[in-house]
C-alpha cells in the first residue's frame, strides 16, 4: 500500500477482494481488530462502507462483512491518444456507469483537444453521486508532480498545457495524470485481471508501444517515470537495427500493408488515398489473408522477442496485451507466445500465462479511473447520497 492513511489503505485492500469482514481486513492491514473497529465506524459513518450480507458458509450467524458502498461516489477517467477520447466514470465500487468514445479529428489542435476532453468528463458524469476525482491518461512526455503535459508530437500545440490545473479549476477535484499505457496496468489491477496478481506487464500496442509493470503489486514507474517505456527496444533487422515501434506497433503494420498494396502484391487489402486503413487489414487477417498474417506474425515476433527479455528480468504471472490488436484474436496470439517459449531457456519452467485484456477498447479510461481510484483519501466530510 503506497498510502500512509490506515483508511485509505482499507478501502484499498477492499478494492482488490470484497467483501470482508473486519477481522479479515485487520489481518490483511496487520493491525489489531480493535483498531481496525475504529476506523471502520468511522468509513460506515462517512458513508463509503455499508453492511453487507454473507453467504452462510456454517451453522450459527453469518458474519457480518462489509463492501464498498457505490453511491458514495464516482471517478471519472480520461484515456487519450491520436486518433480519438474514450471517457469513463465509475461509482465507488468501481462499476461502470457511462462511458463515451469520440474520434479526433487528424486536424485537431491542443486547444480543441482540451475542450473535447472536457465535453466527454461531462458527457459520462453521473449527476446523481458526488464526483470525487478524475484521472487522465495522456500521451507523450508529462510531468505527474505538476500535472503538465510537456510534449506530444501528434496533436498540435500539444506543449507545456497544465492539463491537472485547467480540469481541477473547472470540476472542483483533484485531477491525475498518468502515462496512456502505464494507466491500462492500471484498469487490470483495478477492473481486470491484475486483481490477483502481484506481478504482471500490461502492454499497450496503438501508434506506439509501452509497457505498465507491476511488481509486487505496485506501478513500477522508474526513477525518472520513464520504466516500460519499451517502443524504442532495439531490434535487429537484416544487416540493420530498427527499434520496437517501427516493426510491431499498428502504425508499422499498416505501413508495410499499404507498401505491399502499392508495390502489386497479391491480397485482399485496400489501399485508399494510398494508404491501408486498420479495417482493411483487420479483416484481411481474420478471413486468413496470407499477406496479410505474414506482417502480422512478423510483428508479433519481434514484441514476443523483447518480451521475453522482460520476461527475464521481471518474472511476471501474466502478460496483458491491450490495444486494436485484440481483434486480431489467436492469429496475433499464437506466434507471440510460441516466440516467448522459443526465447526461454529450458530452465524457465514456468511460463507467464499471455492474453489480451478483457477490457477491450476502453481499457486505457478504465485506467486513468484507477489512477484516480488509486490517489484517492477519504476526508471528514461525509458522503451526501441521492
């Protein structure tokens, strides 16, 4: 637990395994059940707890066990990249409440981004519990401390915006910001399939490639913030050496199907305005296009080939795959994980289960929701419920 508030750590502890009673949450804090009682009380009273029922799993009582109550509020994430806005808010048992995508224009500004990002936290807010904080995903360089964005190349103007301040000014509560790729590890351990595991790398594959770790059950973020940041992992590449983004993110794919498409070769793929859109190529590769499996296998190749070099120093449980490529299903999959075995050594009995993200397209604002599930205290106000 990375808070310092006993209060803030319980409601934590029940985030991840609900609901508890209060002497299983004393065991889990390792505080005295007496301790435990008082704050409690104090979280049934503000209103973030409420009672709830057991199943009877023996003769005698029930325990009395207590779960998150989700009236008591609701947090907002915000997951941004080139191509559109995907918002979501959930109440404070992390259910999902409403959610929003909205495609960006290729032309758009900073400002006009800013704005559209403002106009879905309103779209997806729930008007009737209090909203408690709001965390946003974002691209590029950032500085968290002071909640700036420093740097994006694909939005223009996208330079210095104090992004945490303008939202906090016009909602009224504390806003985060986090890495877009480091925020889906996030959404796994909050809403996925992180819940249960210590150890896990979330990799987020769109225009570029990173990487969320968790280690011992906490966000790595390196001593600069910039640990995951895996897109410029050298690969080699015919007598050359290319870097991760440029042969396994989606950008790349279709960079080598509209070349193919261009130079003639045979296949189902359509360039338009001499380029190959994502939906040509992802239906070439689900109705077994060959061209169209080679790029992808080629792709999946190389990530698998620096994920087992990950694989190495870190040891994780599960490797998460996030992003468009889910679509692609096992033909993406397969020669990923057979990549990953190939690259172990035999010693490596245990293998580190691989899949996709089951939180599909709105992962990333699942994850910016954590992060701010994540930075959230308790205070001494107590919840208004409607």
């Amino acid at each position: 637990m990375i808070s310092d508030s006993l209060p803030a750590q319980m409601v934590e502890a029940m985030r991840l395994q609900q609901p508890l009673s209060r002497v299983e949450l004393s065991r889990q804090l390792a505080i005295a059940p007496s301790t435990a009682g008082i704050h409690v009380d104090r979280l049934l009273e503000q209103g973030f707890l409420r009672v709830a029922s057991a199943p009877v799993s023996s003769p005698g009582r029930p325990p009395v066990v207590l779960e998150l109550n989700p009236e008591a509020g609701q947090f907002i994430g915000i997951d941004l990249d080139s191509r559109s806005i995907r918002g979501v808010s959930v109440d404070f048992a992390q259910r999902l409440l409403r959610d929003r995508t909205l495609p960006l224009k290729r032309t758009a500004n900073a400002n006009e981004v800013i704005e559209q990002i403002a106009s879905t936290i309103e779209d997806v807010r729930d008007q009737s519990r209090p909203l408690l904080a709001i965390g946003l995903g974002v691209p590029g360089i950032f500085d968290a401390d002071r909640g700036v964005a420093l740097h994006y190349a694909h939005i223009r103007g996208w330079t210095d915006l104090p992004l945490a301040e303008r939202f906090a000014n016009q909602f009224d509560v504390p806003v985060h910001l986090e890495n877009n790729i480091r925020a889906m590890a996030l959404a796994e351990r909050w809403f996925g399939q992180g819940r249960d595991s210590q150890n896990y790398i979330c990799v987020g594959v769109r225009s570029g490639i990173g990487a969320g770790v968790f280690v011992n059950g906490e966000l790595f973020r390196g001593t600069h913030g910039l640990a995951g940041e895996i897109g410029r992992w050298p690969i080699p590449q015919s007598g050359c050496t290319a870097v991760l983004e440029d042969v396994a993110s989606i950008s790349s794919l279709l960079q080598s199907a509209t070349e193919a498409v261009v130079s003639g070769q045979k296949t189902s793929m359509q360039a338009v305005r001499q380029r190959v859109q994502w939906e040509s190529f992802r239906e070439a590769v689900q109705a077994g296009d060959k061209l169209a499996c080679e790029i992808l296998h080629a792709a999946a190749r190389n990530l698998g080939t620096v994920l087992a070099s990950l694989t190495l120093i870190l040891d994780p449980e599960k490797i998460l795959v996030a992003g468009p490529l889910q679509e692609t299903g096992d033909r993406f999959l397969d020669p990923l994980r057979s990549t990953l075995v190939e690259h172990l050594p035999a010693v490596h009995a245990r293998k580190p289960l691989v899949a996709y993200s089951e939180l599909w397209d709105l992962v990333g604002a699942f994850g910016a929701a954590g992060v701010a599930v994540h930075a959230w205290q308790p205070t001494d106000e107590t919840v208004t419920t409607h």
